[in-house]
C-alpha cells in the first residue's frame, strides 16, 4: 500500500475524521467551562548538593554531578514518600475538622450521604489524627477502625493519591535548587501543602538518616570492643609465655623479670591516662546533660518492640563476645535484629531536637562509666602482676618459637584494631555531619493571587489534534489488518493475474442492473452509476476484440458477483446490436434462470434435441423481455455438468447455437467449491474470471488461479468486482 492509497481512504473518511475532532473540541470547551479554577503555589529549596565537590587526580576539585543527581533523586522520592506525605494529609483534615467554617475542601452532597461519612465518628477521628501527628505513625490498613479513616481521607481528597495526583516536585535545571508545586481550589491549601511538605521531609529524612548511622556507629563499636578483647587476650598469652620461659642463670631470670615489669609498668601508665581520659570526658557530660536537663523536661516514648529487640540483640553480642567473635550464626542472628530495628525505627516516633541530644549523652556518660570500671579493674591486674613479677627470681626455661607465634598473631591483630577504629572514627563523624544541614527554603509559598489559566483555546486546539491524528491512526491501522483486496494493484501482487476489467461497486438495491446499463443521456459523468456503466463497455470491447463466440464466467468464491457482470455485459453487447445467449449452468445456484424466469432448462435440451430441424423450430431456448436476449436455464442441483448432460453432445450443441447467436454466454460454479467450471472450460473458447474487491486472497484462491493460468489461450484473465469507485485506479 502506498502513500497516496492512504490519503484517499482518509479523504473518504474526512466527514467522519472532521465530525469527531469537532465534538472533541466542543467536548473540551465545555469541560473547561465547567472546570473549578486551579491556584498554584510553589517553594523554593536549595539543597546544597552542588556546592560538595571532589578532589580529582590532578589536584584540582569538581562538582560530582552524578553523586548529586542520586542525591536530588533520592530526596524527592523521599518527599513523595508516604510518612512525609502522611503527616501532610492527617494535618489537613484535622485542620478541616477542627475548622469546619474555614475548610480547605468541602463534601459534595454525595459524599456526606456515603456510608464512610456516617460511620466515622469525628470526635474519635480527630483524636487518631492528633496522635498520628504526634507519634510521626502512619495509618494501617490491618486495622479496622485506621482502614475507615483511610477511606474518610479520600472523601476530601486529602488521601496519598489524591495529594500527589497535583504535587509535582522537580529539579530547577543545572541549578541547585529544588521546587515544590502544588494545584488545588484553594489558594492557602496550595501555599500550606508547599511549606509544610518541606518542614516534614527535613524532619523525617533527619530521622531516618540518624537512626541508620547510630545504628552502623554501634556495629562498628562492637567490632572495636570484639578485636579488642582479642588483642588484650593474645597479649597476656604472650605475658605468660614470657614468664613461663624463665632463663637458666639468676641474672637471666632477674632480667627477664624486669623487662616484664616494666613492660607492664608502661601498659599500666597508659591506661591511666585512658582512665583519666574517661573520667574527665564523664563530668564534662554530666555537665552538659544537667543544663539540658534543667532547661527542658525530659520526654521519651520508647517502643517496647524495638526495645526488645535491642536488649536481645545485645544479649546476642555478649555471647558472641565470650565466644571468640567467630560464630557465624550468632552474627546472623543479630545482623537481622539490627535490620528489623532500623525498619521499626523508621516508622517510630520522630523525636525533637532536645530529647535527640538528651538521649546522646546519657548514651555517652554510660559509655564512658562502663570504659572507666574496665580501665579501674585493668589497672588492678596490672598492678597485682607488676607485684607478682618483681618478687620473681626464677623462671622455667623453654623454647622462643610459642612467642614468637604469639608476638606475629598479636601484630595482626593490632593491626586489624587499629583498621576498625579508623572506620569507627569516620562513622562517628558521619553521625554528627547532618545531611540536610544545607537544606534552606529560599522561596515560601505564598497563596496564589488569580487562578491558573484554563489555557482554554490551547486545550481546545489540542483536543481536536488529538482526536483528528488517532482518528487517522484509526482508519489507516483498520486498512493495513484489512486483508480484503481493495485495489487492482493490491490484486495483483497477491495472485500474479492479470485484470482485464475493473468493476466499481454501485448500489442495486431499489435498481435493476440491466436498465443500469440501458440508461442514456446521463447528466454526470463521475457517478458510480456512469462508471459502472462505461467498464462495462470497456469489458464488451475485450469480448467483441477477442474474435470469439463462447464465453464462461467463473469466479473462485462463491457471490463475487458472476451474475451481475452477465446480465450487464448481455445488456452491454444488446446495445451493439448482437445477439446474445445466456446459458445458465451453476447448478448450485441458478439466479439468472431465476432472473428471466426461464422456462427452457438445459437437462431437458438433451431428450427433444434434433441436429436436422432448425433450432429456432425446436424451442430450445427461452426468449426474454430484451430483443435479442435468449437464455437457457437449468434446474437446481447437486451434480455437476458432466454427470447432468452426460447424454448432450455439449461440443456439438454449442457449435450449432453459434449459428443462430453472436455471443453465448455460459455461467459456471465457484472453482474453490466445485469440479463444475473445470469441466466447462474444455467446451468455452475463453474464460473470464470475476473476483470481489471485498473479498480476501485464500490458499483455495491461489490455486484456483492456478488451474486458470493453465487453461492458457482460453485464459482472459481477470474481472475485478465491486472495488470501491476511488480506487478504481489504484
């Protein structure tokens, strides 16, 4: 198919193309019309993101722009995320029901006469809003009476979908700047959802940024205190094998006693200062925490659930602690309850500031009385050795290679403490970097002053762009998956076969085909009618050129049609003053005996035929109401010419019709149902084949071309029916 076939099937069709993209445009002018006026508010944030650069190879330092398009990704799906747009939806409907004069948003009829509406009570809604508000919880749809609120959310629109339904959030491009667009009915919703939705995220992003990197802080501590205690362990090893190796003379002995102590006494003297470190780091947060304290009371809404998890999480640790550190299991074990406490963490309580630090320090303080008891009893040991070893004289000797063992295993170890306390100290210093400290609302929004624009002749024309493309989309896609012939063209790349007529399609319901053809002096001559009526002519002449007198119309479908195109072509030949013979023989279906009412039928012929009377004496042939026009009929029937006229010598009768008519005219049955027109075509001198334009190309059509293609001289090749009249030419 080609480009101009298309244009021609959407010209056709532009009554219908033009009608549906009008009434889409009126369909759009009148929702606009009805369309309650949209505000807009926008704020503005910058994030800082840009301002953080990298030091490159070279020296120099750049902005990492894929770290801060994560960045800026990460953050606006945290903003869309439901905590953030929860705490948003529960502050709006409790303003609307603390503040039924001032709503936002006000219930249609329809919604307050809803089964939700009545059910909820909103004293009791107000309460679960405040406490959601509160504790930073979400509603849970577990939960039955949570589930009903859920429900009154989206009467006023306020549920997570319909907020984020005209929230948009989006980078200002190559900037550092972040905006937050809200559309609503009202203007001081738009402008309370822009600066609120800001104030939320910080304090849940900060939240969720704490909790996860106080959580890898007390992982890597354990890790700290786990290598630790193997150090302290492989080092008294060594102590006791070096006074176990003992030296064979007193001096040997004494020398290796005092190198001990005062190998100890050096240890002893650095844990003193560890000790006096502690306790000094001790007071000065006793101080902080007792100005807090005197400043603000203490609140803390602690989770039984997370606090379970966590004193088993910490029972699991001191057992992996006594057991070396090397139960894989164990470390499973509490791997999961560190992950279950961060997701139950995340949708706990959002603290403030105040009780935030509060918390910190009294971590702290303990942190550092339980590093001076360790240090205290340390420096015990120490000095009860230091006793120990001086009073020693003697040793046992033995062999070095233990210690040197021991001294190899204490240096990797050493080594792998000071590699995790080095992780330890950045993970600290993450802790106390705030993510979001960079984050400053540079623009508030502010309540809109006029309505958007309904962009109402923008929508319009779109609209009816809109419906015109697809409606062309439509009709060209319907004639691409039409497997129907169409065109002369497309009839020929299917089948190989040439045609020699091209009939287009005319209405013959309220008119007869033959006074079709019969009519004169037509005033238009671009009708389908006068169409039709010249390739009729056009057909005619190939008979008349062809210098033959027996024809058979076939077709290899059945209702492509044949009848039609012999009672035009007869009436066509009737106007150039021949005479014409019909011979009906589609035994299947006998329309034109039907048609002229013939009272002559072809088995019949065989009993009362005498080759030595004239014909015209022996009434073997019907007359009709057309001068000139004679047909033979046949009776219906399920045989085929051969087993139907096996007494007619039908070579010999033809032969001899010739003499009293120019043109006999045989119809036979379709060649993909039927034997009949492959028995027939041994008697025509040539045959034409009549095919539908609204029919589409078979297998069974393929090789009924076939056998016509092998009739070869016999073979007049193809006459297309029935295309439309715009295609006629195609």
């Amino acid at each position: 198919m080609d480009l101009i076939y298309f244009l021609k099937v959407l010209f056709r069709k532009k009554w219908v193309i033009l009608g549906l993209s009008f009434l889409a445009v009126v369909c759009a002018f009148v929702s606009l019309l009805y369309k309650k006026a949209q505000f807009e508010s926008v704020a503005q944030y910058s994030t800082g993101f840009t301002a953080e650069r990298v030091r490159m190879v070279d020296g120099t330092s750049a902005v990492d722009l894929y770290t801060a398009d994560v960045k800026f990704n990460n953050v606006i799906e945290t903003i869309k995320s439901p905590q953030v747009i929860g705490m948003i939806s529960y502050r709006l409907i409790l303003h609307d029901l603390n503040n039924p004069t001032k709503a936002y948003r006000r219930l249609t009829i329809k919604n307050t006469e809803s089964q939700i509406y009545s059910e909820v009570n909103v004293d009791y809604a107000k309460k679960i809003f405040a406490q959601k508000i509160a504790t930073g919880d979400l509603l849970h749809s577990d939960n039955e009476k949570e589930t009903q609120l859920i429900e009154y959310l989206k009467l006023y629109r306020y549920d997570y979908d319909g907020l984020l339904r005209t929230l948009n959030i989006e980078r200002v491009e190559g900037t550092d700047y972040l905006n937050i667009t809200f559309t609503s009915e009202s203007p001081e919703l738009s402008a309370l959802v822009v600066n609120s939705i800001g104030e939320e995220f910080l304090s849940y992003y900060r939240s969720i940024n704490s909790q996860r990197t106080m959580e890898n802080a007390q992982t890597i501590r354990e890790m700290v205190d786990s290598q630790q205690s193997k150090v302290d362990s492989i080092g008294q090893k060594l102590l006791t094998e070096k006074i176990s190796q003992g030296s064979i003379d007193p001096a040997s002995k004494t020398t290796s006693a005092m190198e001990t102590v005062k190998e100890l006494e050096g240890k002893l003297a650095e844990e003193k200062g560890k000790y006096n470190e502690h306790l000094n780091r001790s007071q000065y947060l006793k101080q902080e925490l007792a100005s807090l304290q005197s400043g603000a009371s203490q609140s803390s809404a602690s989770n039984d659930e997370v606090l379970t998890l966590t004193n088993k999480k910490n029972q699991l640790v001191e057992k992996l602690s006594h057991e070396g550190g090397n139960d894989p299991a164990l470390q499973q074990q509490i791997n999961d309850l560190r992950t279950q406490i961060i997701l139950k963490s995340n949708s706990g309580v959002s603290k403030n500031k105040l009780a935030d630090n509060i918390t910190d320090l009294q971590r702290q303080i303990s942190e550092e009385e339980a590093l001076m008891n360790a240090s205290n009893s340390t420096i015990a040991d120490y000095n009860s050795s230091i006793r120990q070893y001086i009073g020693m004289s003697n040793v046992n000797p033995g062999s070095g290679v233990k210690m040197d063992a021991l001294k190899e295993r204490l240096d990797i170890e050493n080594k792998q403490l000071a590699s995790t306390k080095e992780k330890y100290a950045q993970v600290e210093g993450l802790l106390k970097d705030d993510p979001t400290s960079n984050f400053i609302q540079t623009r508030v929004g502010q309540p809109a002053v006029e309505p958007q624009s309904k962009k109402t002749l923008i929508t319009m024309a779109l609209a009816g762009l809109g419906v015109f493309f697809i409606t062309c989309l439509f009709f060209i896609f319907m004639e691409i998956f039409d497997s129907t012939v169409k065109t002369p063209s497309i009839f020929s790349k299917l089948t190989k076969m040439k045609v020699v007529s091209v009939l287009n399609k005319v209405p013959l319901k309220n008119t007869y085909v033959m006074d079709l053809v019969m009519q004169e002096n037509e005033t238009d001559h671009f009708t389908p009618q006068s169409i039709f009526k010249n390739s009729v002519r056009k057909l005619r002449y190939e008979v008349i050129h062809s210098e033959k007198n027996i024809f058979l119309i076939a077709s290899t479908q059945k209702k492509a049609g044949k009848s039609t195109i012999i009672e035009s072509l007869a009436t066509s030949l009737l106007l150039s003053k021949k005479r014409v013979l019909i011979i009906d023989l589609n035994f299947s279906n006998n329309t034109l005996s039907k048609v002229f009412n013939a009272d002559v039928f072809i088995q019949d012929i065989a009993k009362k035929v005498n080759y030595s009377l004239p014909f015209e004496t022996q009434k073997l042939w019907s007359n009709t109401m057309y001068d000139n026009l004679s047909i033979i009929g046949c009776n219906e029937s399920n045989n085929t010419p051969s087993e139907a006229l096996h007494s007619l010598d039908l070579t010999a009768f033809l032969q001899a019709l010739k003499q009293h008519f120019d043109y006999i005219i045989m119809e036979g049955a379709s060649l993909n149902n039927y034997a009949d027109t492959k028995e027939l075509s041994q008697y025509a001198e040539a045959v034409f084949t009549v095919f539908s334009a609204g029919a589409a190309v078979s297998n069974g059509d393929i090789e009924s071309f076939q056998f016509v293609k092998s009739l070869g001289e016999k073979n007049h090749n193809v006459i297309l029916n029935d295309v439309i009249t715009e295609n006629i030419n195609s």
